[in-house]
C-alpha cells in the first residue's frame, strides 16, 4: 500500500485505491480529514495554528500551515482531484488539538486551532461530522481510501477509528 506523509503545514489528497494519506506526531496540531464517498476521495491538511496574520509569509509558502488557509487549499485540491466541480457532497473528521506540551493551558493552541478549523469550515458550509480533539495525548492518523476508514493511534494505547 502506498501513504502519502502529511508533514506540518502540508496537505494532500487521493482516490487511487490502495493508498492511504497519513500524519504523525499530532500534538497540538489538528488533523482535517475530508472524504468524498461518492468518488472516494480522501485528504487531509496538518493545521499548526489558528491565523494566517501571524505569518502571511509563511501562509504563501505552506498554506496547510494555518487553518484559514489550509481548509480552502484542501478544499481547491480535493476539488481538483475528485472532479467535484460544485465543491459539495464532503464529509468532514477532526483530530489533534491536544495539551501535549501546554498542560497548564498557557497558550491554549490546541482548543484555539479546533475552533479556528471550525470557524474556516462553518465560512465554507461544513462542519465536523466527527472529532477525537483535545486531551493530552499525540495522534498520528490515517485514512484509507478504499474505506474511507479513519485510524487513529497513540504510544500506550489500542488503535481506535473515528
């Protein structure tokens, strides 16, 4: 089976049965998984903050970076991909947005990007259909195409789907 690696800030998006899109390590990182049934097409971006203000340069050079230009960058790409020209039709599931290195909710990152992801998706006529977000744990993700299924794993604990 061929993975197609998300890295931070990345986003990416198939229908070629057998392949699966992946992303490790996410803390207080969000994972945004789109699906399209009727052409089984997957994606997902890795969404580190919240604003693109922060760092416009940054948003030019890696949209998936940030949550106001990850999603519509996803979205364009996932169009693109499934043919789904009116951009209607996707299912939407969240995870990440942990306290994994700020427990003490200093910055609260985590709960600001899950509610920054869900600003951009209400913009766009969506919501999340599903979500495993918050806690203290890192989740690394994979969804599959032929399935549409989405697994989610952490050191120390079973497998679990969402």
């Amino acid at each position: 089976m061929k993975t197609i690696m998300i890295g931070v800030g990345e986003f990416g998006a198939s229908k070629t049965a057998g392949e699966a899109v992946k992303t490790m390590a996410l803390g207080s990182c969000v994972g945004v998984i789109l699906l399209h049934p009727p052409t089984r097409t997957v994606g997902m971006v890795h969404v580190a903050l919240p604003e693109s203000k922060t760092n416009p340069d940054r948003a030019k050079e890696r949209p998936g970076y940030f949550a106001d230009t990850g999603i519509p960058a996803l979205l364009n790409l996932m169009n693109k991909i499934s043919g789904n020209a009116g951009g209607k039709g996707y299912l939407v599931k969240l995870t990440g947005g942990a306290k994994v290195m700020d427990p003490n909710n200093l910055f609260n990152i985590g709960d600001r990007n899950v509610l920054a992801i869900k600003k951009t998706l209400w913009q766009q006529g969506m919501g999340p259909l599903a979500e495993d977000t918050g806690g203290q744990i890192s989740r690394t993700v994979a969804v599959f195409v032929d399935t549409g299924k989405i697994i989610i794993s952490s050191p120390g604990r079973k497998d679990w789907e969402i």
